[in-house]
C-alpha cells in the first residue's frame, strides 16, 4: 500500500466557520419547481421547495443564474445582474425567498458570471453602436480582423461550445468590422477586465445583493475573466472545445485574477465585519493540478473552490484515493477546505456516468452513486449536492433533438457532450408528467419533458421508501451534522485490500468502499452506522460504501 501518512483538512489557525464543512444544495432553477404553470420553474417555487430541502438537511442552497437574460445559454447570458428575469419572478419575490430562507435557517448562494454577458447587455448594444477605438467598445475584448480586408479572425482561438471563439460585427456605417471574442458563444461577450470600469461594475454588483441580504457567491468560470493581454495564437487553438474545459493557457488562468479575488474577499469581509455572518465565495476553478488550484484558495482569496477532480475520476479505489490524497495535501494545505462534488448542471449524473450497460449488471450505476455519495459525505470539507441527486435520477439519455437546447448542440450537432439530460425537471409526484412539478392545467407541459419511468424517482415515493437514495442522503447528513468539526478534520488511509478504499478520521469515523463486486471482509467487525446498501456485521459487499465507529487498533498505512 502507499504511505501517505495524515492527511491533515485545515489547520489550527482556523475557527470553525459554517462553509467549511457545508453541505450546499443547487438549485437549477427552471427545473426545480414551476408556480406559475408556465412549465419553468421559478424563485416561487424555491421558496415552496425550502422545507424538503431542510428536511433533507443541507445547511444552504446555491441558485442558477435567475437575471433577466435571452436564455442562449439559460441565464448565464447576463443582460441585467442587478434584476430578476420575469420568467422567474421579480426582487419582490427574491426578498421573499430570502426571508423564508432565514426564518429556517438555510444560506443562499447566488451564481455569479463575470468572464462574459449577454450580447444583449446594455454596455455591449453600446459597444456595437459606438465603433471602433471607443470607449465603450474598450469594456470588451474588439480587434481588427487579419488577413484582406480583417476577414480573417484576430487569432485562432477557438470557443469551448464549438466554432471560432471571434464574431465580426458589422459597424454602424453598414461595412464588416471589427470581431469581439467570446470563449462560450457569441451571445456571450466577454468582459475585458483590463478596462477599470469593469471590475468596478461587479463590485457594485455584489453589493448590490449582498445589501438584500444573500450568504454569498458561486463564481461561474473562476479561472477566467483575464485574458493574455496581446491575445497571440495557441499552440492548440481547439483545446477547450475538444476537452470541453479551461485548457487554453492564453485565455484562462492569468495572473491577473488572483487581484479580483483579493478584492472580491475584502468586499465580503466588509459585510461579515458588520454584523459577523459571513459571507462566502466558492469558485467554479477549472485548472490542471491540486497544486494550482490551491492558489485560489489562499487565505485572503476564495474561500473554497470546487474540486471537481473527484466528480472527473473514473470508478476505481487507486485513482480516487489519488484524488482525495492531493486535495488533502495541496488544498487544505492553504487553510481552506476542499469543496466535494460528484454532479452538477453540466456533467452526467453519476448513477449513468458510473454505470456499466454493456456488462448488463441492472443497477450498477446506482450502486456505485450511492457508495460514491457516502465516501463524498464522509470526506473533511464541504460537499454540493446537485438537485435531484438525493433522488438517484440517471441522466435523461433519450431526449429528442427537436427538444434539447444547450448551445452546444445548436453550435455543434452532436449529443456527445450535451447537457439538457441532467437539466431535465424534477419529479415531485404522480404517476404522469408532469409529476407534480408544474401547478399549470392538465396537460401544462414542463421545459423539457420527463421520461415515464420518473414516477420511479418522485420524491413523495422517496421520502415513502427508507431504501431510497433520499433516506440515504437524509441519513448520512444527519450524522455528519452531529460529528464534531468535520470541515477540520484529519484522514489516515487503512491498509485495505485491493479494490477496496478506506480511512479513519480524527474523529474516529472510519469509511470504506468496495468498488469490486465481490464481498470483502470489512475493515471494522462491527454493525456500520450508515451503509449504501446491504451489509452484515463483518462484511464489505461489492459497490457498498459504509460509516463504522472506529476500533483502537485499525491498521492504517
């Protein structure tokens, strides 16, 4: 076995403060839940939903962008960040949320999108209009075409979503002009954040809504915002579409926003100084090590970033142990604690992404999610939950073409990395669609439709059944609220069998998962507290994670 020794979350320089070891719900919602039976979901709706999510047990909830936009990429093509889109609500509506998410005691996050805007943002119709070489034009990344006549790109970058990352516009005297960059889609413009009055602009932003009382901020594309300031040509200008991710070095992960974050905690510390409640900032950090991503999490920067080399891993003991070892060591390293995650609104739900359909093994993949769930909520550090995970819904596979609306399936053609499958809403009740997710007149149609076999997920049929993955979530989050500072905790890895993962922590909580399908001995003779399916006394069944208080003399390596 390898000798990794302690692996030690945080430090004792460190209060405990209630991000460090949350458990954060998000919230995708136009597909949470629809009051208004227009067949999208809306903040109303949050707020309807808030008492399952307390029952559930999560400490707060994280919102998908709800401002009022276009919906090129739903809600992330900002057109206002100071307002609600009227599909969702309005600020009325916001402060009633807030207020019914204070009265239970649940913290809300906003999503926040700073690297681009909607191409119907105010500045940027003012950009068009104003020419080249404006001022308005300086708040955005606009450069001469090359080649004859500019008709040829700036440079060779291409965007994540597909397609050349450049637009020519065409100028207000009716001649080709200039291009604009977009990293995404050319609806989405993005900010140069060399131009002072930009940073500016999100600084009033945040204080716009931390003064109508939110707990924090999920930074959409966290590594961006700066960009090689003379925007030269990659070595591989279609890194980020072929992978999908924050590859090219020109575009993302510049010096630079290190700065903003710097400024971006002081704002937050401002609040928190005023009346001691802090405030929080989580970024969506895409770079390639532990080591680097670490830097975001330095003690006067974010104060936690999405580890997503977890949800990225493949189902196997040695490469999640590698995992979880390098955020141990590089992340909680910095003061921080790491940010666990296995699903979100752009990845395949892990009970499809883990499963196995050409071995014909039914339920596999949901075996596996549920061990996978255990292990993340037993791991030192804050864990979020993607809404309708606590549920074991697999990814919609099936959805016709007719109906999917990410921009990289309008952009591309192809359904390989499309995300509408996970988007799809959820299942309340009922044995029909909508299953009670909109309140609409029969026949009220949700966004995009839900597969028949969702009446096999509905949460009154979960709550109902003990066996459920909602009881297994409910569980584990109730143990994990009664163990003592888990954000500080500490890990020591045992000497387990191959295929088999496990450690002890500080607190004496010892967890195991057998990703073979064969039983194994576990590692405590012991009944497990809390187990992902089941196991007798002594025993490790295959795709089975399980919780046992630990003994005095557990071998450890």
């Amino acid at each position: 076995m390898h000798n990794d020794g302690l692996q030690r979350q945080g430090n004792g320089l460190n209060r405990h403060r209630w991000w460090r070891d949350a458990v954060i719900y998000q919230v995708y919602v136009r597909s949470f839940l629809d009051s208004t039976g227009d067949g999208i979901g809306d903040l109303a709706g949050v707020r309807a939903g808030l008492p399952y999510l307390k029952k559930l047990g999560v400490d707060g909830i994280w919102l998908s962008p709800f401002y009022p936009s276009p919906q090129h990429d739903h809600g992330y093509d900002v057109a206002d960040y100071c307002d609600v889109d009227p599909v969702f609500g309005d600020l009325g509506e916001f402060d009633r949320l807030m207020a019914a998410a204070r009265r239970l005691g649940v913290k809300v996050l906003l999503d926040i999108v700073p690297n681009h805007c909607s191409s119907e943002h105010p500045w940027f119709r003012e950009a068009l209009a104003a020419g080249p070489g404006s001022p308005a034009r300086a708040r955005f990344h606009f450069a001469d075409g090359r080649g004859p006549d500019g008709a040829e790109p700036p440079n060779n970058w291409h965007a994540m979503f597909g397609g050349p990352a450049w637009t020519r516009v065409t100028e207000p005297d009716g001649r080709p002009g200039q291009w604009y960059l977009h990293m995404f889609t050319p609806e989405q413009p993005d900010w140069n954040w060399r131009d002072d009055r930009v940073p500016a602009e999100f600084e009033r932003v945040l204080r716009f809504w931390l003064d109508r009382g939110v707990d924090g901020f999920r930074i959409d594309v966290a590594a961006g915002l700066y960009k090689h300031p003379r925007l030269p040509d990659s070595d591989d200008p279609e890194a980020d579409a072929r992978t999908r991710d924050s590859v090219n070095p020109l575009a993302w992960n510049q010096p630079e926003v290190h700065d903003v974050w710097r400024r971006w905690r002081s704002v937050c510390e401002e609040y928190t100084a005023r009346d001691g409640r802090e405030r929080l900032l989580v970024g969506e950090v895409s770079v390639p090590s532990a080591r680097e991503h670490a830097r975001y999490v330095r003690p006067d920067e974010l104060h936690q970033a999405f580890f997503f080399d977890l949800l990225s891993a493949p189902w196997d003991a040695d490469a999640f142990r590698k995992v979880v070892s390098e955020a141990m060591q590089d992340i909680a390293g910095t003061g921080s604690t790491v940010t666990w995650v296995l699903n979100n609104h752009d990845q395949v739900r892990t009970v499809t992404r883990y499963g196995e359909p050409a071995t014909g093994a039914s339920g596999l993949g949901a075996a596996r999610a549920r061990a996978a769930a255990l292990l993340m909520l037993a791991l030192p550090g804050a864990a979020y939950i993607y809404q309708g995970e606590e549920l074991g819904l697999p990814e919609v596979v099936d959805l016709p073409d007719d109906v999917l609306t990410d921009p990289i399936f309008r952009r591309t053609g192809s359904r390989a990395r499309i995300r509408d499958g996970c988007r799809v809403p959820l299942p309340w009740s009922g044995q029909a669609s909508p299953f009670g997710f909109t309140s609409g007149a029969e026949g009220a149609k949700p966004w995009l439709p839900q597969p028949e076999y969702f009446a096999e997920y509905a949460t009154d049929r979960a709550l109902a059944d003990t066996r459920s993955f909602w009881h297994l979530y409910r569980d584990g989050l109730q143990l994990r609220a009664a163990l003592p500072q888990l954000g500080e905790g500490t890990l020591r890895w045992l000497d387990t069998p191959p295929g088999v993962l496990g450690f002890v922590r500080g607190d004496g909580l010892v967890c195991a998962v057998n990703f073979g399908t064969a039983p194994t001995p576990a590692p405590v003779a012991g009944t497990p507290l809390l187990a992902s399916g089941p196991c007798p006394p002594g025993v490790l069944a295959g795709s089975t994670a399980a919780w046992w208080t630990a003994d005095d003399d557990l071998p450890t390596c």
